[in-house]
C-alpha cells in the first residue's frame, strides 16, 4: 500500500496509523487530513472506517451567526465610552492595561464590524487574560457552543471546513453539463453512489459476504468447514491485492521517497497501522473499556454476518489477544520522531539473510506484479527491523486460525461504511465509546468528504472555479515574504548557534518552495483528464467504486518506483478543497490552500492585525516546521542529513527539552491526562516560533505603509473592542483561531495519539512563552501568561 503522507494522516486521525514519520505534510490540525487523489484512492475502502470516524472527529456544523442585535448592542457600548482620542485606563482584575490612545479609534466598517462581532461572541471578559489567555479569548465559544450529537468537537477550523463542505456539495450535486470532462463526472458518480442508500440497503450484506468469501472467508463464519492447514498469511495478503484491500495490516509496504536520496523512490518496510486508533489503546488490554467496545464491535458484526455468537466471541477475543500483542512489538510514537533511526536501508537478500521465515523477495515481486519485477540486490529500507525479527516470532506462535480472523477483521472493518445500516449502526456503536459521538453525520457530509477526498484534483478544481477569492492569493505571497523576512531576522539573532550552522539554517530557510492556493494545472481540462485515465466509476455501485479506487491509486503509488521525484508536481499540491496547511520536510516546501484563506483565518475587508495573527500564524508554522525537532533534521534539497554543529546541536536539543516538560506539565486534570509533550515537539516548536514570527511580519507590514509607524498604529481598533489596542486585538484574533470545544473522549484520543496539542494550550503555551505578550497585556511576572522560565527554541 502506498504510505502517502496524507492517508497517513487521516489513518492517524481515526484508525491506526503510527507512521507518523511519514506524515510530511503535517497538518495544522490533528482532525485535518492531506489526501492527495492517489494515496486517497489507494486506500479507499481501507479508510473505510477512518472517514466515517474522521467524520466523527472532524468538523461541526455550527457556523458563528452574526446577530444583527448583538452588533447593535456594541455599538451603543462603543458610543457610552470615553472619547477615543482621551487616554484612558481600563481595570483588568485589579490590573491596569494602559490603552494607548493614538492607536484607539474604531474601525467602523461592515468588514470590521463582522469580524468585531465573530471575535465578541468568543471572548469571556470575566476571565483574566493574564490567568488563562485562551480562556480569555474562548470562554464563550465554549459556553455558547453545543457539540451536535455526531460531532466529538467544533472548532474554528470545524465551522470552516463546514461551510466548504456545503460548497463542495452544492458542485456535487450539480447535474453533469454536456461534453463535461470526465473527471467531473467520475467525482460526481462517486457521490451518487454513496448517496444511493436504497440501493444498498436493497442489496443487504450479500456484496460483503461475497467479497469475505473472495478474500478466503472469515473462519469465524465458516465454523469447522474453514481449512486450517490452506492459510499462509502472506498468501492471503496477495489476494487482498487482487481484490483491492490494503496489504498492510501484517507488514505496512509502500513505494516512497528515499529519504537521503530524495529525487528517487524506494520500497519501505514498515511495522502496520492498527485497528484501533493506537497502540496506546490496545495496551490497556481486554479489560479497558474502548478495548472491550472494539471487541463487541468485532463480535457484533460476524454475528450479523451468520457466525455463531459463542464461537464469534471466543475466537474474535483471540483475534483481539492477538493484536494487543502486535500492537506491543511495535515502535512506540515517541521513538519514531527520529527519522534516522527508521532509516535502515538494506537489499533484499540481506533481509532475507536477517529473516528467513519470509519469502520476502517473492513477497515483495506478487505486491507489485505487473508492474515491476525486482530481484535479490533491490536496495530497500526497513523502518524497525526489531519489529520484523519478533513479528515472525509472533506469526509462527499464533495459531493461523487466529492470523485468519485478525486478517479478515480488518478487511470487514473497511468494508463496513459501504454496507446497510445494520452492519453500520455496529460501527457507530463503537465510535460512540472511542469518540462521544452518538449520531453518524448526515450521510450527505460522509459522502461529500469520501469523494472530495478520494478524487481531490477533480473536485478541487471545480471549488476552485465556483468558489476561490483570487484576491486571497497575492495578500498571502504578501504575508509568506513578511513572515520569511522576519525568521531570517529571527536566525541572524539567535544567540545559540555557530555561525556555519547558522549560514546553512538560513540557506534552508531560503530555499523553501511554496504553494498558495492552487496550482495553475488544475485549471486545464486535459491535465485533469490525463491523471485520472483508465479509471471507471458508476453512478450505483457504491462499493465496487472504491475497490476501482483502490486498485487504480494502488497501481498509481506502486508503478512511480522508478519514477524521479518531481517536487512542485501540481498533483500532490492540487488539494485546494481542503481547510489545511503543510510543510514537507522532503520537499522543503509549504502549503496553503485555496480552502484556508478565508473565514477566520483570512479576509481583504478586516484589520491587517487580524490577518497577520491568524493565517500569519500559520505561515509561521509551517515554516518553522522546517526547524522542528523532524524537520531540522533535513537538509534544504530535502534529504535527511546532519547540518548541525554538535555543540549547536547540544543547545537546540536542551531548549527543545524545555518545551517537552512545559507542555508534559500541562494537563487535563478532569481526564486525569497530561500532555504529551515528546509527542507534541514539533507542533509546538512550530506554534511558538509561528506567532513570534507573525507578530513581527506585522510589525514590518506596517512600517512600510508608513516607514513612521511604531508598527502598531496604523490601523484601528474594533467595535465592541474600543478599551483593547492593535496589539491586543492581534493576540486576541490569534487566539481565537483555536477556539473549540471537545467531548472528553476525542480529548484524550487526541492526547494519546496526536501530534497538536489540545486547542487551550496551544494559545497558552506560545504566548506565556513571548515577552511581547505579557507586555502588551501587563501581565505581572509569575502570572500564569506570564512565567519566569519561559521556553523557547526560534
Ligand atoms: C539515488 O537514486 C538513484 C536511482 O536509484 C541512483 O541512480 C543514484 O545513484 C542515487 N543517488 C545517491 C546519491 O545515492
Ligand atoms: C509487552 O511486552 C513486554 C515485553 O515482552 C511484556 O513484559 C508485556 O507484558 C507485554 N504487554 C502486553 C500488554 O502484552
Ligand atoms: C536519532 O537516531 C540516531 C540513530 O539511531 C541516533 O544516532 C541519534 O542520536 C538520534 N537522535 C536523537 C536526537 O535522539
Ligand atoms: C471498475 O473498473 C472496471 C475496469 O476498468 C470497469 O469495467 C468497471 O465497470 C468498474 N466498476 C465500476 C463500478 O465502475
Ligand atoms: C514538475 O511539475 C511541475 C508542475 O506540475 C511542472 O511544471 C514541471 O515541468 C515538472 N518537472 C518535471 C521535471 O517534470
Ligand atoms: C514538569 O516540569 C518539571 C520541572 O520543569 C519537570 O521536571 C518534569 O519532568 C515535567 N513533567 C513532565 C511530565 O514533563
Ligand atoms: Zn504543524
């Protein structure tokens, strides 16, 4: 199976993956995924159950209203207080914010006034800023949000990929027009098809017991008809090639690029995604309640599909006996941070010499038939050869009976959002305890997603011709050249580095390749026409679409093995539907498409301060991601190689330790959780070098409308907000980015398996971290906001 990045990462959210290295693209969000059409496609029934969980996961469909009395109420607010022009104090809990009064006049437009409006429904003036600035800025978007029963939480970013996914249903659902090109019509087929719930209620279970059978059957359904002594497990990984299924549940393959080579591809090795979000999960063991609820699900399911309750349950505990224990052989997430340590290249027969019990050359040769053929001296990379030397060891304890049912599990599991709604209630039944999430979406939301993600040029290029802002574009090449400026200044003033590491840091950051928007190739038919050529898809047959998917994205990832890596290709940076944004360690490159430059984290007709503190600040991640604790460790033509001066090196490895045990004190005490703050390294060196970057790209903004400006005084300040300055409506506005409100169940899916930080700490940690915010909001030393060890690395 190929590992793109982008299924990696919806896999992360919702399934299993543990392949985090992979994951280049690295979202903003945790619940956001990068799915290009092919890794999409390739693994589209594998993700069966990721997207309908994503579902759960993702997105909400609370948009901020704009009440017109609420704006009104402001307005008369504004006109009791004290002329703007007066310098006033404003008492804070007892602390004084001098409001500088030069910068206080009051942008009245309606841009100003809507954007005033989104920011006064969210902010809690009751709370302290100094105490707690995110619940400060977000307390009433906590309070006044109620999570819909099929969502596990709204976010910013929920409310804006909401309104994208009406965009992208609206298109959908458009009739097809004469002579379209057919991409059009292969995305709009797709989503027919999905929505033909009749039809598939009609056709009942017989295409799953069908396609059970094909792939050998479930031996929990045969009973003592199924023959113990025909299974071989890689023989059965063949034929789940054949039929369309990932071959990835014992041995995760895939074709990717070399990484200390990277213009060219390679065969990697690596230990599988899980049925469960995590290892973390399964290690709690049979007794844990989600463990337990993954066990009924299974049980459930073979039940409904004719298998003998007793038996079901006795041979499915093994199945799941079983994964606890290939769960507990493979890596964990915190030591596969390091790509280096998962770069073991090696030919085949080496690894054959290694491990014996696997015919990997021939393994290897019916994974790829037809398209290549290779031989014992194909260089390939091993990510965790321990997990391969006690996963042989584990095959041969266990008896093949239980490899079968394991096997078949995870080709029904992905079956499931294709099947009736008896067999999908099961699935919800377990999501219910794994996310809080009591109600499936709207099946028009499941469907849109599936198609926008599966065929994501396609769609993209009909979003970008209906929807896109073109004038997004050049204020966000505006904004990446500020933000750029501003980390070179950032790298010429760092105090802990030698000045050749310095030198090689800036020749890194320079050379970064962006990509805003969309790429011009989506705009031409012929492109999009070629891409997806040979591919067929129906208008009614819902399931046999996504095993075309599969095997047309499958030969697609597999057959680029000879292939030279093209970096700006337009195909891997042509998912503008998407409310997202990426940095590639192996392409040197940033991303944000067409889908976030909007909403709150973009708009032409509200302040500058706005814009710089929101979709700035996630220009300054990304870039910053470059120089995370992962992306540091590639060079700037995107290999992975050691640049580091050791004593350099020495001093980047304590300030991010520094960061490690700030975010591993910060906690949920009500889920009895801390975070991860190994885990979270990288996110949170990109949050926190992010929003000092967006705050001085501000600051270099302004002074050059007016080479006079203090930086902060050249726009006004917002309705409703007349007693904040710039400067702490720039916090505010930044803040509010991560509004959210979570059910306590994907709260601790998050903490267990994500990357991010949960929503408050990633406005708490980046600002107690910056002098400039305790100064703009006075917060006294020791306050919360406001610490004395402060961390930080850029
Ligand atoms: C990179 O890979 C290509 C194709 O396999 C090979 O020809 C080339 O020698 C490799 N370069 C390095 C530096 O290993
Ligand atoms: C995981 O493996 C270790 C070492 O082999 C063992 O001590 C431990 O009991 C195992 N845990 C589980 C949950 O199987
Ligand atoms: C990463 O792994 C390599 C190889 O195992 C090791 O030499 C290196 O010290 C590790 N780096 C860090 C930062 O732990
Ligand atoms: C799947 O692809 C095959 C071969 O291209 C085609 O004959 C078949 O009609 C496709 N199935 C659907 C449901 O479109
Ligand atoms: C790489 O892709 C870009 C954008 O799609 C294209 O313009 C360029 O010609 C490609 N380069 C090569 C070497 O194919
Ligand atoms: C919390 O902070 C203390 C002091 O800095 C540190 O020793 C400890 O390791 C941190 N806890 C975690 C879980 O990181
Ligand atoms: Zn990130």
């Amino acid at each position: 199976m190929p590992t793109n990045p982008v299924l990696e990462s919806q896999l992360t959210l919702a399934s299993t993956r543990e392949n985090e290295r992979k994951q280049w693209w690295k979202p903003v969000t945790s619940t956001e995924k990068f799915l290009s059409l092919f890794a999409t496609a390739a693994v589209c029934v594998v993700i069966a159950l990721a997207i309908s969980l994503a579902a759960v996961l993702a997105n909400s469909t609370n948009s901020p209203q704009f009440i017109d009395a609420d704006v009104a109420k402001e307005e008369a607010l504004i006109s009791e207080l004290p002329s703007p022009r007066s310098a006033r104090f404003h008492q804070m809990k007892g602390r004084e914010i001098q409001i500088d009064n030069a910068d206080n006049e009051v942008c009245k437009t309606p841009g100003c006034t809507l954007a005033a409006a989104e920011l006064l429904m969210n902010v809690d003036e009751s709370v302290d800023p100094c105490d707690d600035f995110y619940k400060f800025a977000c307390g009433n978007f906590e309070k006044r949000t109620t999570i819909p029963d099929d969502r596990s939480a709204v976010t910013t970013f929920s409310i804006l990929s909401d309104k994208l996914l009406v965009q992208l249903r609206q298109i959908l659902q458009e009739k097809p027009s004469d002579n379209e090109p057919k991409p059009f019509t292969l995305v709009k087929n797709l989503y027919k098809s999905c929505m033909n719930k009749n039809l598939i209620e009609e056709r009942g279970l017989e295409p799953m017991k069908a396609i059970i059978k094909e792939l050998g059957g479930w031996p929990v359904l045969e009973g003592d008809s199924w023959d113990e002594s025909s299974f071989v497990w890689y023989e059965s990984v063949y034929q789940y090639r054949k039929v369309g299924y990932s071959v990835d549940y014992f041995i995760d393959f895939s074709v990717t690029t070399d990484l200390k080579n990277s213009t060219w591809r390679v065969i990697d090795l690596d230990q599988p995604g899980l049925g469960m979000p995590g290892r973390e999960y399964l290690l709690k063991g049979l007794e844990d309640k989600v463990v337990q609820a993954y066990l009924n699900y299974q049980i459930g399911l073979a039940t409904l599909l004719g298998a003998d309750p007793q038996r079901a349950k006795e041979e499915l505990t093994d199945s799941v006996e079983f994964e606890i224990k290939l769960a507990n052989i493979t890596m964990p997430r915190e030591e596969r941070r390091n790509a280096s340590k998962l770069y073991n290249p090696m030919t085949i027969r080496e690894l054959s010499e290694m491990i014996p019990q696997v015919p990997w050359l021939d393994y290897m040769n019916k994974i790829l038939e037809p398209l290549h053929v290779l031989t014992e001296d194909e260089r390939i990379i091993v990510d965790v050869p321990n997990f391969f030397k006690q996963l042989v060891v584990l095959l041969e304890q266990t008896p093949a009976r239980t490899l079968a049912n394991y096997h078949l599990w995870r080709a029904t599991a992905a079956t499931v959002s294709y099947m009736p709604e008896t067999a999908r209630s099961l699935q919800l039944k377990y999501s219910t305890v794994l996310t809080g999430t009591t109600e499936r979406r709207p099946r028009w939301e499941e469907c849109t997603e599936g198609a926008s993600s599966s065929l994501a040029n396609a769609m993209g290029s009909l979003y970008v011709r209906k929807f896109f802002q073109e004038d997004a574009k050049a204020a966000a090449v505006e904004m990446v050249n500020d933000i750029k400026e501003t980390f070179f200044e950032i790298l010429d003033t760092i105090d802990w580095m030698d000045e050749e590491t310095r030198l090689r840091a800036k020749k890194k950051a320079e050379t970064i390749t962006t990509h805003i928007a969309y790429p011009e190739e989506l705009m031409q038919n012929q492109k999009l026409i070629d891409l997806y050529k040979g591919l067929e898809l129906s208008s009614d047959e819902y399931l046999d679409n996504a095993l075309n998917l599969t095997r047309f994205g499958t030969n697609y990832a597999f057959g680029k093995l000879r292939e030279p890596v093209n970096k700006t290709d337009w195909i891997s940076h042509g998912r503008p539907a998407i409310v997202n944004a990426f940095y590639s360690s192996i392409e040197n490159s940033i991303q944000f498409p067409a889908g976030i430059l909007q909403g709150a984290f973009f708009g032409k007709n509200r302040p500058t301060y706005l814009n710089y503190g929101a979709i700035g600040w996630v220009i300054g991640h990304e870039i910053t991601h470059g120089f995370d604790d992962q992306g540091r460790t590639f060079g700037p033509d995107g290999n992975l190689q050691d640049w580091w001066e050791p004593s350099t090196k020495d001093n980047y490895l304590e300030r991010a330790q520094c960061m490690i045990q700030q975010y591993g004190n910060f906690s949920f005490p009500e889920l009895n959780m801390n975070v991860n703050g190994k885990n979270t390294q990288g996110e949170n060196i990109a949050d926190n070098g992010g929003i000092k970057e967006a705050y001085r790209a501000y600051e270099r903004w302004s002074r050059r409308q007016n080479p006079d400006s203090n930086g902060w005084d050249i726009e006004k300040s917002l309705p409703g907000f007349s007693k904040y300055n710039t400067k702490q409506l720039f916090w505010i506005g930044a803040a509010n980015v991560w509004c959210s409100k979570s059910r306590p169940e994907s709260l601790k899916l998050r903490i267990l398996t994500g990357a991010h930080s949960p929503a408050p700490f990633r406005v708490r940690g980046p600002f107690a971290n910056l002098p400039e915010f305790s100064n703009d909001f006075n917060c006294p030393l020791g306050s919360p906001m406001n610490p004395e060890k402060k961390c930080a690395v850029w």
